[in-house]
C-alpha cells in the first residue's frame, strides 16, 4: 500500500483537501513539544491556515518528549497526516502541511535544544498535559520526580518539558538571540503561568541571571484550547487507505467545532491569529475556568460514571436519559461558580456542548478521558464543589462526580471487569483501596491526594458510599 507523502500526495482523490502552499518554502518559526494527535487537529490546523494565506514563517518542527511512534510514523510521511472531520454528516479529510520533521527528544536531545535555540523559531508551543509541568497542586516543583531531580542537576541533555525550555532559552541568552514565545496549550487553569513558573524555578536553580532575563524578557501567554480529539484507532487508519488507496498511519480525527482563545502577550512574532480562527485576548481566565469547569467538569464525571456503568462512548452515556439530567444537573451547579466573559453566552454554550456529547460519528471513549483524572478532577470539579460549599450549596452531581474518580481507583467496572487505572498517582489510591475501611476513609485519603478541603468530605463520602453499593446507573439515577 502506497504510504503518504510528499511524493505520492498527488495519488489521494480530489475529495482529500491538501495544502495549497509550496511546502519547500516553509519556515519553521514553531516547535512543538508534545506532538499528539490534539496538537496535531488543533493548533497546527490553525498554523496549517497561516501558511495557507501565504504567510509561511509558521511551520512546525514537532517534538515527542517520550514514545518514538509519531516520528516513527511521521517522519517517512514527510511529517504530512490527514485531518478528518467528523459529524453526523460525514467525514472530511484534510492533509496538513504543517509539520517538518518530528525529532525524539530521549533519542537526540541537543538536536531539540539546538532547534528551540534557533533564530528562526519564534515560538515554542506545548501540549504535554497536566503532569508535564511537573508542578504540586501548590505550583512547587516537584523535585521528588526522577526526572525533575537530572534537569536540576544538569540541563546538558534535559528530560522535562520544563528542563528543555530553560536549555533552549539559556543557550539563546549566551548567544544573543531574543526569547522565544513559549504557548501553553494543555487544559489547565494558568496555563501559562504555570509553565512560566517552572521554568524560572529550575532556570533560578542554575543562573539566577538566566532567571530574571526570562523573567523580564521572556512571554507565556495564557491560552483556552478546545477541540474533542478521539486517539486515533487502527480502523480508522485502515478505512482511511481502503476509500483513498494511500495508507496514512499518522492521521487524527476530530470534531468539527475548534476554539482557541490566546492572551495576546507574544515577545516576538507571531500569526495575526484573529485570521485564522483564533481569538487574541487580553484575559483568558474566565474562558478557561469555563471550559474546564463544564465542558471538561462534564468530561470528567460522564467518564467515570459511564465507564463504571459499561459504557464505552461519550455519546453512548448521553443518550441514557438519566445521564444526560444528570449533565445539565453538574452544569446548574458549576455554572453557578462562573464569571463568564462577555462574549460567552453560557446557555447557548450548554446546548452546542450537548450537541458535541451526543456525536456519535466521534466515538469518543469514556476510558481514554479517564486517564491521569489525578490531575484533572482539582480543576474540572473540585474548583466548582468548593466554590458551592463554602457557600453552602449543596452540589450533589459535583460530588458524584468527585466521588466517581473514587470509585474507578478500585480497577473494576459495576460489573466486576477489570480495569487499568492510569494514572500517575495510581499506586497510592491503590493502597488506599487496598487498606479497606469504609467508603468515608477511602474519600478522605484520595481527598486529600487531590489537595482537597476537608469541608467537601461528607458530600463525596456519602457519593462514594452510593457507588460502591448500588453501583453508577444507580446512583445517577437517584440524582433526578
Ligand atoms: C477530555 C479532553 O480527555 C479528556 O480529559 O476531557 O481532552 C477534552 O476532550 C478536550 O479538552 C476538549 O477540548
């Protein structure tokens, strides 16, 4: 089967969308750390647009900070994949340009740093979720971590997210070149500052000069990204050749709806991002703190509960009525804790996401948003559950939600199938399940994990209890 590429681009059908624009002359004033499928239907779409619209300073060297398989499939692609679109009207591919080449940081790590170092890069853009920022809930690194502890002894081949930006920016510094930009892009409330913030704490650690010229000189605009990214599976990839007759093994599918609103707070150049379906703004918080807290808050719970019931899908779960009641339920409680832009109009902003839940050509698994929840649930539900409580709110579908991420700690469905919890912190809530006790001893000890308020104990204590003994269907159900 012919592979993709910049030789055989030709063979695809007219039907398959393909950049327009003279790939050779790419600049590549963008690398990437994190190159997963999101980056790849998200914010390279929008730079794919840039170079569309004859601007070509934005190409994209992407950057794995773990696994080889994205160069490994990519790099004999010419870094081409193809974008499909999906509803319930259809697909719609769409071959992106936008990527060069993908390095493997583990593999060659002076090679990204010499990258990141260049002139010519103007912004480093990151999607590294939640824990690659390598920060407590509290905003300290974590200095425990393995990895952590090297790039604090020596940055000469880095291992962090962290740890590659402060090389990259040191060696710009000792060779008179200007920072560069550096773009959060993971769903995290701050998310520039959060990068910014470890950044300086391990540049600070090495050079305290090398600190404050970041500091000063330095930019980590905020930034809100929001597209629903199913992994890509094996039949996806297989249908794909079997319509087109060329095999795309780096291909990502998506939603249609993409929003990305970014702090318009750049140290260098950027793409006139307004033009190409980005919003520039002067605060994100209140994007983000919305998304976060319904769209993924919903995310979250549907995954858990879901999952436990099991439900496979996203649109499987929302179209039990009792789930869905449920949802706008979560949405009535967390809405309240929301001082939404203007700009946003948050009941309209429930309906559309509805609709997005319910798409079923998405098939997007309750199993894959249930990954690394430790990291999540403190912004997704727990912001919202305190904001309620010290209030003195009672947020019942907040709590079960809460309490669901508990409950999936125990590695099995209702039904009694096993389950891998993936999560960084999986051994410890492991042993907390593994200590026995009761259903308030369990909530209190993963609680805290999640840094928590003990105000919010008897609330998820009483969720848990429901759980463990009548189960998810049940407990959602005694809800309504
Ligand atoms: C999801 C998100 O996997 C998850 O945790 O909640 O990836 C979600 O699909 C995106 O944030 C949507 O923008």
């Amino acid at each position: 089967m012919t592979r993709l590429s910049d030789a055989t681009l030709d063979r695809l059908p007219a039907a398959v969308a393909r950049p327009g624009y003279d790939r050779a002359r790419v600049a590549r004033g963008i690398v990437h750390l994190g190159i997963g499928a999101f980056h790849r239907a998200h914010q390279a779409l929008v730079f794919d647009r840039a170079l569309a619209a004859g601007d070509l300073r934005w190409g994209v060297t992407g950057a794995s900070l773990r696994s080889p398989q994205v160069a490994d499939d990519m790099n004999p692609q010419d870094g081409l994949y193809t974008l499909v679109t999906r509803d319930g009207d259809g697909d719609r591919p769409q071959v992106i340009g936008a990527v060069g080449a993908v390095l493997v940081a583990p593999r060659d790590p002076a090679a990204l740093v010499a990258r990141m170092a260049d002139a010519a890069t103007h912004i480093v853009s990151l999607t590294v979720t939640e824990k690659g920022y390598r920060l407590d809930a509290a905003g300290q690194l974590l200095c425990g971590e393995a990895d952590v502890a090297a790039d604090l002894a020596s940055l000469a081949a880095p291992r962090t997210a962290p740890g590659f930006v402060v090389a990259a920016l040191a060696a710009r510094r000792a060779a008179g070149i200007a920072p560069f930009t550096a773009l959060s892009c993971d769903n995290l409330p701050g998310n520039g500052g959060r990068l910014r913030g470890a950044v300086l704490a391990l540049a600070e650690a090495h050079d305290p000069a090398l600190a404050r010229w970041i500091a000063d000189e330095g930019a980590f605009p905020e930034t809100m990204v929001d597209r629903i990214v199913p992994a890509t599976t094996a039949e996806d990839i297989a249908a794909f050749a079997a319509a087109h007759g060329v095999e795309d093994r780096a291909l990502v599918t998506g939603e249609p709806f993409l929003q990305w609103v970014i702090e318009d707070r750049f140290c260098g150049p950027r793409p006139d991002f307004a033009a190409f379906g980005a919003q520039l703004t002067e605060a994100v918080a209140p994007w983000e703190e919305a998304k976060l807290r319904l769209l993924n808050g919903a995310h979250s719970a549907l995954a858990y509960l879901g999952a436990l019931s099991g439900l496979a899908f996203v649109h499987e779960v929302i179209a039990v009525p009792a789930f869905r009641a449920f949802v706008e339920r979560l949405w009535d409680e967390a809405a309240a804790s929301l001082s939404p832009p203007a700009g946003l109009d948050i009941a309209r902003y429930r309906a559309e996401l509805m609709a997005r839940f319910a798409n079923p050509a998405l098939r997007h698994r309750t199993r894959q948003i249930a990954m690394d929840g430790s990291q999540k649930l403190p912004q997704r539900l727990l912001a919202s559950l305190t904001w309620r409580t010290t209030r003195g709110l009672a947020s019942p579908a907040l709590a079960l939600g809460v309490a669901a991420w508990m409950r999936w700690q125990a590695g099995t469905t209702d039904a009694g199938e096993r389950v891998v919890v993936d999560d960084p912190l999986a051994t410890r809530t492991a042993a907390i399940v593994a200590a026995g006790g009761d259903a308030t001893a369990r909530a209190g000890a993963m609680l805290a994990l999640l840094g928590g308020d003990a105000t919010l104990l008897p609330a998820i204590a009483a969720a848990l209890a429901t759980l463990e003994r009548d189960g998810a269907r049940a407990a959602v159900a005694g809800l309504a």
